[in-house]
C-alpha cells in the first residue's frame, strides 16, 4: 500500500494545475511540462531505488493499473483522467514547486533532454521540503524521469499501452462500523 499511495502522489505531480498561481518564473518549464504529461492518452511509470523495481503504472484515461515490483498481480485503480487532474490540483496547491532552475541540457538513451531541478514541500514531514529533478525531452517538452534522490527515480514512457492482461479481482471491501 505504501508504494500505491507513493505512485499515486507522484503521478499526482506530475498533472496539470488550473491556476498559474506559481510566483516563481522558473517553475513555468517544469509546469508546462507536467500540462503536456496529463494531455497523452496512455502513460508507463516505473519507480526504482537502486535499479529495484518497486513498482509500476499504467495510466489509461479510464483508469490505472498498478503493480509492486515486475512480478506481482497489475490492480485496477478506478482512477480516470478527470480523477487524476482533480488530484494533481490538489498536490500542486498544496505542494507548489519552488526554488526551481535549469535547463541543464544533456543526451540520454539518444534523446535530448533539458533537466530541471526544484523543491516541493514533502507531505510525510510537514515544514520540510524535498529536492527533485525532472527530466523534460527537449522536442515534445514531455517528462522523461523524475529523479526523487540518490537513488530512487521513476521512468516515464509514452506509447500505445493498453490494459495488462491477467489483472487481479478487485478486493473486497470491508464494511465501515
């Protein structure tokens, strides 16, 4: 469950925003960077610490699937595109992006990139702040990875995903008392 609600919220940080409420000039990359994130039809995450996969996602825009690690059982997530902006606004008031700078402008697996760096308020530790970097392809201004320290990061692709086969039952939910 950790690394479900760890994925959902960085893939929360990555959508759209509604109000250019952001008083920081240099954060305007990195937001129309996350607008063009939340625009594709079909998304793969993976978040790694030390080259472990710990889990995966596919956004689809009626739902994610998601998974720990490479081997385990993909879940549905009812969680379409118009849930996943309402979160992202959500994340982004609360979490705004600062002390951003870059482009820092590097090749990677053969492609352009300009890596950004910026600091969010980190909601498991209120009063501190987290430092990331996103990567954003230089021709279509699409994030590529997003760095969230020494040693973990996600990959971003984009693509023609559909669905993953042999996807587990939903569990049962417990009655509330």
């Amino acid at each position: 469950m950790r690394f479900l609600s760890a994925g959902l919220l960085v893939t929360s940080a990555l959508l759209p925003i509604s109000s250019p409420a952001h008083s920081d000039p240099a954060c305007e990359p990195l937001i129309k960077a996350m607008r063009a994130f939340s625009e594709q039809p079909s998304i793969r995450q993976s978040t790694y610490d030390k080259d472990t996969l710990l889990m995966q996602s596919i956004s689809l825009k009626d739902a994610m699937y998601v998974r720990q690690g490479g081997d385990s059982s993909w879940r549905k997530v009812p969680f379409d595109l118009d849930k996943r902006k309402q979160m992202a606004e959500q994340a982004l008031k609360s979490m705004p992006p600062s002390d951003c700078s870059g482009p820092r402008a590097e090749m990677r697996d053969g492609v352009a990139i300009n890596i950004y760096s910026y600091k969010q308020p980190n909601p498991m530790k209120p009063g501190e702040f987290t430092s990331s970097s996103l990567w954003i392809g230089r021709a279509d201004g699409l994030p590529r990875r997003m760095v969230l320290s020494d040693t973990s990061y996600q990959s971003i692709e984009y693509g023609a995903f559909s669905a993953p086969e042999n996807v587990a039952a939903p569990r049962e939910r417990r009655p509330s008392r």
